[in-house]
C-alpha cells in the first residue's frame, strides 16, 4: 500500500470533506456510553437507597443465618433460685434426646435443705363471711397460716460447667456465672437484684444493650449465651443436620452404623408384625423431625405439576402455532386472532395464574398445573408460530407442485423443519418450569414450595429449609441434563 503525501491527502479533504473529517459520534461515543453508564447507576444507588440498605445491614445476623442452614443446637437453660438451688432442663423437644448427659457440659450436684411455704388458707378470716358476719369487716386482718414452712433435702445443682471449644467455657455457681474466652475472663454476680452488672468492662465478645439489661456472650461457631438475673440460656451450636436419619423417638437413635446394621441382622425383633429392616425404613420415612418422605412426596408433585403444564400447553400451542404463523395460514383475522391470544396468555405472569387459580380451585396442585398450562401456552405458541414462519418454503412449494394434499404439505414440508425447534423448546420450559413449580407452590400451588414456605415463615428451621433447596437444585440438575442431553440428539449438536 503506497502512503499518501500532505499534498494528496489535503486534496481528498478539498474534494470528500465527510469521508475524512471525523464524525461527532464516532470520537465520543466511547466517553458518552461511559458517563452514561455511570449517571444509570448512581441513579439505581440513589433510588433503591443501597447505601442506607449496606449500612443499616446486620451482617452478624446475616452470618448467622447461614451459619443454622449447616449447623444444630442444643439448647439447655441454667436456672438459679434465690436460696441458691439450680437446676439444668433441656427443652422438651431438644434434639439431644431424654436423660441429656452431653459430653461438653459437667454438672455436679449436692443435696441442700429447702425450705417450702405452706400453702395459704383458702377460707375468709374472722368476722368475714365464713364467720358469718357478712363479707370481710373493714378491720379485718388478713388469717396467717399456723403451719411452719416444710423442710426437706433435696439435691440440687451446685456448679454447672459448659465447654464451648478448647479456650471458651461458661461456669455457673449459684452466686456468680464466669465466662472465658481467648484468655479473657467476664465475671457476673448473681444475687444483687434484677440487674444484671458485670464485675468490669464488657469484652469485645459480649454484647449488653443498656446497663442492667441482659449480657449476650458469643462463641463464634460454637454458639452463644444469653445471661439474665436469674437464669443462662445456652446454645451450643455443632456442624450438621442432627436426627437426620432417625429421631429420638426411634429405637436406633444415638446408634452406630455397626449397631444399626446388627439390630436390624441379628436381634430379636423390636414390632412382632414386622421386620426390624422395615422398622428402620419406616422411622427414617417418617422421621418428625425431617419428615423425608412428605418432602420427597411433595418434591415429585412438583416436578409432575411442571411436566404436566408444560405438556399440555404445548399440545395446545402446536395447532395453534399454524394458524399464527402468516406464511401457513394466509387469513389475516385468524393470524391476529391467535397472536393475540398468545399475548394474553403470557402477558399475565405465572405467578399471577397461580394466585388466581388458587382462588378458583384452592390449593392444590391443580393450580400450579392450571397456571403452568396458560403461561406456557402463550410462550410457546410464540415461539412455535415464529420458527414456522423462518422455515424454508422450497420443501413446501416442491410438494404443492406435485398434487401432494394441504395436510401433507404441512407433514412432510413443513414439520421436519420445525419439530426439533418445537421438542428443545419444550424440554427447555419443562426444565425451567421445575424451578418455577416451586415459587408458585409457595403461593398455595402445593409441591415443595408450598413446605419450603411454610418452614421458612417459623425462622428456625434453617437446616429443613437447606435440606429443601439441595433436593430443589439436585432435581433442577438432572432434569437441566437430560433436557440438554435430548435437545443436542434432536438438533444434532454436540452436548455442551
């Protein structure tokens, strides 16, 4: 290529000054499209308040509660009673089981002499009514009861100790509790009132809201207590799903799996009408505390409510793809008609069909269904009624020229060329549809989504809740490959 001179150059610019002088647009856009972008997204900062959103955000909060998708506790409460007799107690329904005797809590007890009130008079003193003055005299002294308070030995607990790792432990005598923690030490006396004041400055690891109030001591991973006047609540936090195979109800709680697989092998049977396998099998399908065969029942409910949604819209959607589509029927009034039909099957969301639908029908699957069915209808009604549209008329035209009938026409011309765009559609909103079954559950549809919702509104049951969403995306998996999987057969493309 010969290099323009200045002389050569400056006459093209005489003769062709656009094609040489630079355009506006084309030296700015780059700079333009940039602040553009910037003013965009200070404008969502400024209208969704992100920055007030990050900085009134409890990330301690929110760490805990992903910390309880993957983690238990135990839960026992400390009680101190004015004559300095505690007592330990588990909550009724505590993962541990009955008799708790854990491994991380020492407890010593003593016996002591209490003293027990006798219980007041139930009849009206002297010169009221039971003496037969009418109602009480205005100078009428309450009656005291003669009997002396009862005396017995009872044993109690002394000293309670809980270990929350190596270097962290909580320790409660009847007139103090202390805490350690990194070599720290927060010391609480008891017995003072209902206040409760620390010995000294709060470590960084305990937390009191305003002075007299509460103290709540945190353990990171290990769990946290919360120190009130006269009572410690502990939660001890361990990694994994307690009592996810069997409940304490169960005769193989608390065993191994060497035990497990012996009780069921070789002793005697624990139901004479049925084997120990089939006791086993049936604590762990109805297990309370997961409830594993009510979710997987309600995990396939879900995927049949999107399989037969998808399926029926699109049996619905196929002839009427035809008549949308303006190079298969040349009629205008029944093109427009069902175009516009599609659009409003699909312009009303899913979600909006769902809550509908549950308001005809009530809750149920039979919504989702309904719901799944009009939104897909609409959807791939479109989407068949453009790929007829983009076909190639030749195959069409060759038939037409040789007699064939209208129908094999559109059988032989027509649908080889569309009926792979048609099946990969469908598995794909089939697939898509899975994952869509589970939030219109949740709005009363039934399948998993209606239980995930459910456990979520208590706000306790995080670790359930985990268990849900790994069923939901390991289904979501599979049926993402096996869609994938068919629609490279059909196209006939490599799997990616």
């Amino acid at each position: 290529m010969l290099a323009l001179t200045a002389d050569q150059y400056a006459d093209i610019a005489a003769r062709h000054p656009d094609v040489v002088r630079s355009q506006f647009w084309t030296v700015w856009r780059v700079p333009a499209l940039a602040a553009a972008t910037v003013v965009y997204l200070m404008f969502c900062w400024w209208v969704f308040g992100i920055g007030q959103v990050l900085a009134n955000t409890n990330w301690q909060i929110a760490g805990s509660y992903l910390v309880q998708w993957v983690t238990y506790e135990y839960r026992p409460t400390i009680s101190i009673d004015r004559d300095g007799a505690m007592a330990v107690t588990f909550p009724r329904f505590d993962p541990i089981g009955p008799n708790p005797k854990p491994d991380w809590m020492t407890v010593e007890r003593a016996p002591m002499e209490r003293r027990i009130a006798a219980p007041k008079p139930t009849g009206a003193t002297a010169g009221g009514f039971m003496a037969g003055g009418g109602f009480m005299a205005p100078d009428a002294a309450p009656a005291v009861s003669a009997t002396p308070p009862t005396v017995r030995i009872e044993e109690v607990v002394k000293r309670a100790e809980v270990r929350f790792s190596a270097g962290a432990r909580l320790v409660a005598t009847p007139d103090r509790i202390v805490v350690e923690k990194g070599g720290e030490t927060l010391v609480v006396p008891l017995g003072t009132g209902a206040d409760v004041q620390a010995t000294g400055p709060l470590p960084a690891w305990a937390a009191q809201k305003r002075a007299g109030d509460r103290i709540i001591v945190t353990f990171g991973l290990s769990g946290w207590a919360q120190i009130d006047g006269g009572s410690v609540a502990v939660h001890r936090r361990f990694p994994g799903w307690v009592n996810f195979v069997f409940d304490t109800n169960s005769a193989f709680f608390g065993k191994s799996a060497g035990e497990i697989l012996h009780l069921i092998a070789a002793e005697p049977r624990l139901d004479l009408a049925r084997s120990n396998l089939a006791v086993a099998v049936d604590d762990f399908l109805y297990n309370p505390s997961w409830q594993h065969l009510d979710v997987w029942t309600k995990l396939l409910e879900t995927v049949v409510m999107a399989f037969i949604g998808t399926l029926f819209a699109a049996i619905v959607a196929f002839p009427l793809s035809f008549i949308a589509a303006r190079n298969i029927t040349v009629n205008w009034l029944a093109n427009q008609t069902a175009k516009r039909f599609f659009d409003f099957l699909r312009s009303v969301d899913m979600l909006i069909w769902a809550l509908f639908f549950t308001r005809a029908f009530g809750p149920g699957p039979i919504s989702g269904m309904a719901a799944i069915f009009f939104t897909d209808t609409g959807s791939l009604g479109k989407l068949f009624s453009e790929a007829l549209e983009n076909i190639d008329g030749k195959p069409r035209d060759g038939l037409t020229s040789v007699g064939a009938a209208p129908i094999a026409v559109q059988r032989f011309g027509v649908l080889p060329q569309v009926l792979p765009v048609f099946v990969s559609q469908t598995l794909y909103f089939w697939e898509s549809n899975t994952r869509s079954a589970t939030i219109i559950g949740a709005m009363g549809a039934g399948g998993i989504g209606l239980k995930l919702w459910e456990a979520m509104r208590t706000h306790t049951n995080w670790p359930n809740i985990f268990y849900m969403v790994i069923l939901i995306i390991g289904t979501v998996f599979i049926f993402d490959t096996i869609s994938n999987a068919l629609r490279s057969r059909l196209t006939g493309r490599a799997q990616s």
